[in-house]
C-alpha cells in the first residue's frame, strides 16, 4: 500500500498563516473582532479571489444496455475505424445500387425461422426489430444525432435518447429515416422507422416491466434493371437518369428526397407492441449504506412472466405504369393495354401470448435459470381477397448459465410447436463459451437445428405466389462451428446442411431442393500493427457449396482498410485511409421486383473490380465526423474524366459510380 500527499498551495510559515486565517474569518464572518477590524468592510472584499473545484463527474456517464432475454451488460461502441457503425447497409450486404435498396448478405445466412413467415426479407436491415431492441441503464440521460448527406441528394437521419428519471426505471427511443432519390429511373427509396422501450423495476425489485413498441415504414421504388447493360458505356448516357430501365420507364422522375409516393415499387409495413411483464418470488435482504439509509435487496428463487406480442403487417406492390411485355415475358400476366395497373398485396394481424416460469438454482447468480413456458398465438390474414385465420400452439424452454467467475457461459434452448397448422416446427440450439485469458480471449461452440415450413411466399394462398400449385415439404436446416476471439486477431468455422432447401428458380416460379446442402465457411479478422500510426484491418471469408445446389455464393470474400490512426491534441481521435472490398466471381442472384425475392440464376456471372473507398473518420470528445469517397474503382478516363465503369449487383443491377459521403455525429450528456 501506498500514500501520497500533494499540496495546492506553497506551505507558509505558521505567523502567516494565522494572519490567513484570521482574514477568511473576517470574510466569512463579517464583524468578528480582528486586529485590524476598524478598517475592514462588513462585506465581502469584491477583489478576493475565489476557487471552484471541478466536477470531473460533469461530462461523465454510467450507461449500459442488455437485449432482450440477454443478461450480459453491454456498453456503447465508439469505435471510429468501422463505417459499418454509422451507414444502413453492413459492409458485408449486396444492395441494388441504392441506399435502402433491397439487399442481402454476401456471407450466406439460412432463413431458420419457424412458425409463420411471410418470406419478405430484402429489406430487413432497414427495419428495428425486437431482437434488435437495447433496453439501457444509465447514470444520467444520453442522446446522439446523426446527419449523412451524399451524393444524389441522398440523407440519412439518426436519433437516440434516453434516460433513468427514477433509479428503477429507464424509458428511450429511436428514430431512423432514409430517403435517396437514386442515379437511375425509378429508384428511389424511402424509408422511416422509430422504436419507443422502456424498463420498469419496482422498490422492492420484485416487479419487472419490459415494454417495447416498434414501427418500419419501408417505401422502394422497383425499375426491374437496367434494359440494356451497353447503356452505360455509352459516351451521351454519362447522365443515368438518361438509361432505360425495364420498370416505370413512363413515371416522371423527380429528384425532391422529400417525396414518398411510390409509383411503381413496394410498400412495406410493420407494427409491433410488446408488453412482458414478470413477478418474483424469493429471499429478500438489505444492506445498510450508511446510518439513515438502507438498500432493499431481492434475491429471485421462481419468477413468474408474462408475455403480450402484437403485430401487424402489411406487404404490398403497386404499378400504374405496368409494361404488358416486361410482364408478360417475366411473370406470365396477361394485360388487356399495352400499358395497365397492375397491384398485390396481403395483409396479416398476430397476437400471441405467453406464460413462462423462470426458476434460478443459484439465489446470487441471476445468469444461471430454468426456463419453461407456452405460447397461443392467433393468426389472421387478408390475401388474394380471401381472409386466413390460424391458431398456434407451441412450447419452448431454456436453459442459461454464466458463472460467478464469468468464464464459462453456456445456454440451451428449443421451441417445438404443438398444435395448429405449424405444428411440427421445431428449433433446438445449445453452444459453450469459455474465456481463456485476456490475452487468448476466448472459445465458443455452438450447434443449431430447426425444422420449419417453408415462408408463406411458397404457400399457394400467398398473393405473391405467382407461380404453379405446389406442396413443399418441411426445411431441415442444422448449423454447427466454432469461433475464437482474442484482441489480436477472431477466426470462425460454420457448417450448414440443408436439406428440401426452398427457392425461387425465376421470376415467379418456386421450386424445393431434394438433396442435402452442404455449405462451409472460414472466417478471419485480424488488425496488423504496420508502424506506429499505419494498421491494416483484415476481414476475409472462404466459402464453399455444392455445386449442384441452387444456392449461389462467392468462393473469397474479403475486406481490407489501410488506415492511418491515432490520438492527436489530446482530444483528436482520427482514422483515415483506404477501404478495399472484393469478391470471387460468381453466378449472383438476380431479382424479382413484384414478389421482392432474390432468385437463382445461371445464365450471367459477375465478375467485378474491387470497390475502393478513401475515407476519414474522426472524433473530438462527444462528436464524431467522417467524409468518404467511395467506388473510386469506377473511374473511366475514355471521353474524358468521369465515373461510369459501374459494378454490379445482380444481373442487369448496376451499383453507383462516385459517392461523396458527408455525415456527423454528436453524443449528448445532458
């Protein structure tokens, strides 16, 4: 153990300093009696000079947040090297050549759902979910706003707040809205999301509310491709708008952000209420904090909980300027105009509630639980003019356990639907995690089955199902690997097999795989420490499948940033440099615009450049700010300079030419 002791001031001698303190008493105290108090004021001197200690707790914060049905405390990433922080789109996502554009991973993910699924997933990484959902703890209220503006007129708008105006109660939202006008004809998207959550705990921390309410708006407008892929080495095309596309060709451009209305795209909308309320039953005990006050404390043994979920959705696609040949040749429609309207949509209601007993073997250790619990759910849906009504049934339990110590976390959990037309459905998973040392980091396996009937899409009840009748049999997807994560570097290995894989094999039809999948993954990330200011950031990823499936991946996927990055002025945090992505050539995915599907191809292989991107990042305390200038690699100096050697997305798909990106970020603590 040691002591120090520091001093503010320069010691003086002991006859001075009782002539000191005789003086502060006189100003303290005005009229005490001091040798010279004949000739001092009764106020104050106005020339003395006062200090105020700093509050150094000011500007700080205690904030954390959990996700839901998570007991591991997270706190807020700062980090500024990682644009994938603050653009919509993960660096990993093939999008269509537009901010808010359908899109999907490049690095394949099955869908495992079960239960009921309307299949429509393009757009899913605009939208808030509950999964998705950070209910937060903090010392004092926190906000962030963020502002992106880039080329086309493109913006973005993000907004964060909240706060604890009571200890045991917490209560924020977010906000979210995107609107790119597009560099092609009908192309434009829209997008706007909010999410409003809030914790409750009672005094005597036996009653827990959790309350979540969630609405997407999701607005795109749909031009099919590009009609002819020469188009755009044409020297008098340079401006895209001037490109024919094979959708809404006859709709007026407009270029205002500002402006919604989709006329010839898809329209999708989610609304989400989610009450879980839960009661404890347990040992109660107090400690004293000091001579007046106490701290009640709880200790659950069962806790009782339950769970209202509310849902509506909406899925539709319009087209007032429909082309009878474009549709005919892709999804076999009949107009009686060359030109007709054209519109599909269905609509779905879902309530479901749950009862769960949640029972912890360790009175201390709250991570550690038994969980078991049923679910009703009522379904109801309008398609194709016909109303659907569906009741489910299904069970699921748990099983969660983080040591004290926090080195091993393990779980085990399953779902099994029991009655009604899902019934069958089944999910399993288990995986292990065990923390070495801070040096190695730690090791995690994980195994997952599900057995699931195919999205709503495929059901010929659907309004989007176009295509011939079918019965599809039930997907079997299992999913097993391992990952290990230290600070110098994080390699995973995953293996899926998939058995009746279900897809589309054009624009409109759907088929079902009959053999077993099998699809392998390797991934690694490292950061090279090249000198003291230069890092090289490492992302890669090895896939490979079957030929024979219909599943259709990149062989190499990798992402490389040279960044030059440091601590500058005490508060400077800066990151800047280049930004490599590329990918293998490959057989993409094409899309279907009306049932909004990425669907198999054959006929086209895309072989692109590698994207580069020059960007700088930066940070001053609580505001962040970065300017990119992104697809560099489309640069074409044939008739003169300009960026027009575009990539592609999908067949007929082209990505943007040169983005400028502007954004900021400020953090509030108020």
């Amino acid at each position: 153990m040691f002591s120090v002791v520091l001093f503010a001031q320069v010691p003086v001698k002991k006859k001075d300093a009782i002539k000191l303190d005789e003086a502060i008493q006189s100003i303290q105290q005005p009229g005490t009696s001091t040798p010279n108090a004949a000739n001092q004021s009764t106020e104050p001197r106005k020339d003395t000079i006062g200090f105020e200690h700093r509050n150094d707790l000011k500007d700080s914060i205690n904030i954390s947040y959990k996700f839901l049905d998570s007991t591991r405390k997270r706190t807020i990433d700062s980090a500024i090297h990682d644009f994938d922080n603050y653009f919509s789109v993960p660096s990993n996502y093939v999008w269509l050549g537009n901010n808010g554009a359908a899109a999907y991973s490049i690095i394949f993910q099955p869908n495992d759902r079960i239960g009921f699924d309307a299949g429509m997933h393009a757009y899913d990484i605009y939208r808030y979910t509950l999964a998705s959902t950070k209910f937060y703890k903090t010392s004092r209220p926190f906000s962030a706003l963020q502002y992106q503006l880039a080329s086309g007129k493109e913006q973005m708008i993000r907004a964060f707040h909240t706060q604890n105006p009571k200890p045991n109660w917490n209560f924020g939202f977010d906000f979210n809205l995107i609107t790119a006008p597009g560099f092609f004809v009908t192309q434009n998207t829209n997008h706007s999301s909010y999410r409003i959550f809030s914790q409750y705990q009672s005094p005597k921390k036996r009653y827990n509310l959790q309350t979540a309410i969630i609405n997407n708006h999701i607005r795109a407008s749909e031009n099919g491709g590009i009609e002819n892929v020469d188009d755009l080495s044409d020297p008098n095309r340079k401006d895209r708008f001037s490109v024919p596309v094979n959708l809404g060709n006859n709709a007026a451009y407009r270029t205002n952000p500002f402006v919604t209305n989709i006329l010839t795209g898809n329209t999708y909308k989610d609304f989400t209420c989610f009450v879980r309320q839960q009661y404890d039953l347990g040992k109660k005990d107090s400690v004293a904090i000091n001579d007046s006050t106490m701290e009640y404390l709880f200790y659950p043994k069962l806790r009782l909980q339950h769970t209202v979920t509310y849902q509506k959705m909406l899925y539709a696609f319009g087209d007032v300027y429909a082309d009878s040949i474009i549709y005919k040749k892709w999804y076999n429609i009949d107009f009686d105009a060359p030109t007709d309207t054209f519109s599909i949509s269905e609509t779905w209601k879902s309530i479901s509630n749950d009862f769960s007993l949640i029972q912890f073997p360790d009175t201390k250790n709250t991570a550690q639980y038994f969980l078991g619990g049923i679910t009703f759910q009522q379904l109801d849906g309008n398609v194709q003019s016909n109303k659907l009504s569906m009741s489910n049934w299904f069970v699921h339990g748990a099983y969660q356990n983080r040591t004290k110590n926090k080195k091993w976390d393990m779980s085990v959990d399953g779902t099994v639907y029991v009655g009604g037309p899902y019934a069958g459905d089944y999910q399993a998973s288990a995986n292990i995690s065990r923390i070495i040392n801070q040096r190695l980091g730690y090791v995690k396996l994980y195994f997952k089955n599900a057995n699931r009937t195919p999205s709503f899409i495929f059901d010929n009840r659907s309004s989007f199902h176009l295509g011939d009748t079918n019965a599809f049999k039930k997907e079997n997807i299992t999913i097993f690997g391992a990952t290990a994560t230290s600070p110098f570097f994080s390699l995973a290995f995953n293996n899926m097999l998939i058995a009746n894989y279900t897809y589309f094999k054009n624009y409109y039809a759907s088929a079902q795989y009959p053999g077993l999948i099998n699809l392998i993954q390797f991934s690694a990330s490292k950061k090279l420490k090249i000198t003291k200011r230069w890092n090289w950031y490492i992302d890669a990823t090895i896939q490979q499948v079957d030929a024979a499936s219909p599943i259709r991946v990149p062989l190499v996927f990798t992402r490389n940033r040279l960044a030059f990055e440091g601590l500058f002025y005490r508060n400077l945090n800066l990151s800047a440099g280049l930004e490599i992505k590329y990918y293998s050539a490959y057989k993409a995915n094409g899309y279907s615009p009306i049932i909004g599907q990425f669907i198999k191809q054959d006929s086209v292989q895309i072989k692109n450049l590698p994207e580069f991107a020059a960007y700088a990042h930066f940070r001053i305390k609580g505001f962040t700010g970065y300017f990119r200038a992104e697809n560099l690699n489309t640069i074409n100096i044939n008739n003169g300079l300009s960026f027009t050697r575009n990539n592609f997305a999908a067949p007929l798909y082209p990505t943007q030419g040169l983005m400028i990106r502007f954004g900021i970020q400020w953090w509030f603590v108020n």
